[in-house]
C-alpha cells in the first residue's frame, strides 16, 4: 500500500509532464525561461499549479495595401 505522500508525488511527476507538454503546445516556437510546478494537498485533493515564464513571437508581418 502507497502512503499518500508517495502517492501524490507520483501524480505531481505525472502532472508535471502533462503540463509541460501542453505549456509547449501553446508556446510553439517560444521558449520556456523558467517553470516552477508545486502540489498541495488539501483534503482528498491534490492541487498542481504550474507557473512558467515564457518567450514567444507573437507579431507578424502584414503588407499594408499602396492606394
């Protein structure tokens, strides 16, 4: 039988990984700076935040038409 602690950092790796995937998905060709992921137990409920610092470009280049 797992204790909890053991448990929940089991499913922090997990979610750590989920996360990171997505977060990537979103940034595209940006980067990740910094990523902090924390996980808290409050009652039967495991509370994952992630927080990250990215960098990405987000402007584009738009010919304007010549009246």
């Amino acid at each position: 039988m797992q204790t909890l602690s053991s448990l929940a950092a089991q499913v922090l790796a997990l979610a750590d990984q989920v996360l990171t995937s997505r977060l990537a998905g979103h940034i595209g060709d940006g980067e990740v700076l910094s990523r902090e992921l924390t996980g808290q137990v409050e009652g039967d409920t495991l509370l994952v935040t992630l927080t990250a610092e990215c960098r990405e470009q987000i402007g584009q280049f738009v010919e304007i038409p010549k009246e």
